[in-house]
C-alpha cells in the first residue's frame, strides 16, 4: 500500500516539473517608443500680477454736510455723469440766493451812480460846480461796478459749491465700496473717500522682475536702449486664478525708471482690453512672458517619471533592453519638458505603458512620431 502510494507521488512530480520544463517566456510587451530630435519651443516666465482699472477714482466730498441720497449700489456699473451721491444743499442755497440778491443791488448802485454822474456832468462843464464833485461821482460808479463784478463772482463760487452737493461720475466704470450709509455726515477733509470708481475698459497688470531677471530678459529683446527693447517685447498673457489664459493678449508699457533697493526689484505695467469687463481691480494672476528657444531637445512629460523629485525615462538601448536615466530640465513648453542634460538627440525613449515596466527588461518596440506627439500636446 505504502510502496503504490509513493509511486503516485513520484509520479506527479515527475508529471509537474515536466511541465515547468516545456513552459516558453512570454513574448516581450508591444510598447510605443518615439525617437528623440531638437526643435523649436516656447517657453513662458511667469511672474505674479495685480489688476488694476487703467483708472481707479477716489470719489470724495467737496463740502460739509450729511448724505442725503446715495444712487448706486456697490459693485454697480455706472456711465460718466451719472449721479452717486447728494450732499444736503440747503445751506449751500442759501449762499447762493444771497450772492444773486447782492448782484441785483449792486447794479441798482450802478444806476445810482450812473444818474449822480450824469447830473454833475453839465454842472461841471458850465463851472457851476467844481470838477471835485463828478470826480468823485466816478469814483462812486467804479465802485459800483467792481462791487458788481464782486457779487457776481460770489454768485459763481456759490452756484460751483451747490454743484458740489451732487456729485457724479467723473468716468464710467465700477463702483467700489460704500463705507458711509444715508445720513452720515461728511467732510472734504475726510480721510476715507465716499468710494472708489474704476474704469475697467483697459486694465493695467502690474508685475516686477529682480536684477538677474531683468538683466537676462533685456538681453534677449531687440534694441539698443531699454526703451526700444520694452516697445519690441512680444504680447504677454494673463493667467487667471483658475489657471485660465485671459483670452487677450497684453503689451508692456511702461517700465518703471529705477529699482528698488528694498525689494531688488524694477516693476512692469502690462495694458490688457477688458472690453467685456472680464477684469476687475483688485483681481490677481500670473503675467506669462513668451521666449523661443531653438534647437531644444522637447521630451514629453507623459514619457517620463518622478522619483524623489528627480525626473527619468525609459531609454531603449541595444536588442531592445529599456534601461533607466535621469534628465535635466532646462524649461517647459505646454506639456514638454526641455532637456539639456542625460539625453541627446537620436534616442529613442519609451512614450507610454512606464507603469507596466521596469528597469533591464526587454520590449517590442512601437516607433512613433514626435512631431504627432507634439502637435497633439498643442
């Protein structure tokens, strides 16, 4: 029983290593591989923005007194001369009512004048009445006049501070916020403005660069002066907090005249067209500057991985072994990498199916084109 037993036994095992024996290795993976050349590529510096309304208005008080209406709402959209704001003008009127009834009684003193001249005229001439008398009687209607002019001024000056009570919209544009409410008083002297109004048809970016950043950037635009080379910057774009591109492209305009020595920085003014009032003051992003670079070896992000912060790829090296080797990156372009060191032009590069891989084994390769990569990556 026992002998007939382990016979069995033997049996299958003979039966099982047989079997381990006659297995054949699984054929190597079909892989996509692209062979690597040098190109033309964009890169993008980018550097943090704030927006600002090419026209951003305190609006203040030019008199004393308490609010009596306020028009608008805070945020609302308003056109040049629309009303904001009144200020009581009963006081102001007031001035005004008294300026014109000065202006009535200073012609009346004219016409006085002007009879008491015309009496003594005659006499004079026929030395009834010594010339002391219509010298005098001038005098008096001189006075008359520049008191007129006087009244007349005062009434001016009068009717300007009532227009004052009302004040409109010095352009159009949006309303900020409203820190007094109906009824609070006001002063021209006022430390906080009634609100801040920004025209927002064009919006100014403003940015800085370091002294190395600034340096390095000149050096690569055209012209002989800084102003030359500002004029011949390529249109930039706006990155928008939700990673968005603002669909215009802005130009540099201004280039601020000096650096500042606390920051190390010189500061840039980039115009955007906000036609559809996209941008409002106070918004933040990212101004992304263009530079072409030629003759760049582009690596796909996809054909490469990350360990410990440092950046490999599969390279296909001889009877289709795939081996490991870290690259060095120069910049980025879209969804490329920039290699300048680990890899040189003429390799070819496991694309896709990294996951599936590991490091010595063999594959099947499957060329295809960089250029379809590439423009796909577009």
């Amino acid at each position: 029983m026992k002998k007939i037993i382990y016979s069995g036994f033997f049996l299958v095992l003979v039966a099982c290593a047989g079997n381990q024996f006659n297995q054949t290795p699984p054929p190597p993976q079909a892989l996509p591989v692209i062979k690597l050349n040098t190109g033309s590529a964009t890169i993008w510096q980018e550097y943090p923005a704030s927006v600002e309304g090419a026209v951003n208005v305190e609006i203040r008080s030019q008199v004393n007194g308490y609010l009596e209406k306020i028009y608008v709402e805070e945020g609302a959209y308003v056109l040049q001369g629309q009303p904001l704001f009144s200020i009581n003008s009963s006081e102001y009127r007031e001035y005004a009512n008294n300026a014109g009834a000065a202006i009535q009684v200073a012609k009346a003193n004219i016409e006085r004048a002007q009879v008491e001249v015309d009496r003594i005229k005659p006499l004079v001439d026929n030395k009834v009445v010594a010339d002391i008398q219509l010298k005098t009687a001038l005098a008096n209607l001189s006075a008359s006049k520049a008191a007129l002019a006087q009244a007349v001024s005062s009434k001016g000056s009068a009717d300007i501070t009532v227009g004052y009570t009302l004040i409109k919209a010095p352009v159009s544009g949006y309303i900020g916020h409203i820190p007094f409410k109906k009824g609070s008083v006001v002063s021209k002297t006022d430390v906080i403005p009634l609100t801040v109004l920004s025209e927002v048809n064009n919006v100014h970016a403003y940015f800085s660069m370091s002294e190395s950043d600034f340096l390095t950037f000149l050096s690569k635009v055209e012209g002989k002066t800084t102003e030359e080379k500002v004029k011949n910057i390529s249109p930039v774009e706006l990155l928008l907090p939700d990673n968005t591109i603002y669909k215009i492209k802005g130009r540099v305009e201004l280039v601020q005249g000096q650096f500042d020595r606390n920051a190390g920085a010189i500061s840039f003014r980039v115009v955007f067209n906000n036609a559809d009032k996209q941008l409002r003051s106070g918004m933040t992003g990212k101004i992304r500057i263009p530079s072409m670079l030629h003759e760049q070896l582009i690596v796909p992000q996809e054909a490469t991985y990350e360990v410990q912060d440092k950046i490999f790829v599969f390279a296909l090296g001889d009877s289709n072994k795939i081996a490991s080797k870290q690259i060095f990156i120069s910049g980025k372009s879209g969804s490329n990498y920039l290699v300048n060191k680990g890899l040189v032009s003429g390799e070819t590069i496991l694309f896709s199916g990294l996951q599936r891989v590991r490091d010595g084994i063999f594959i099947a390769p499957q060329p295809i084109s960089l250029d379809s990569v590439l423009r796909a990556s577009l």
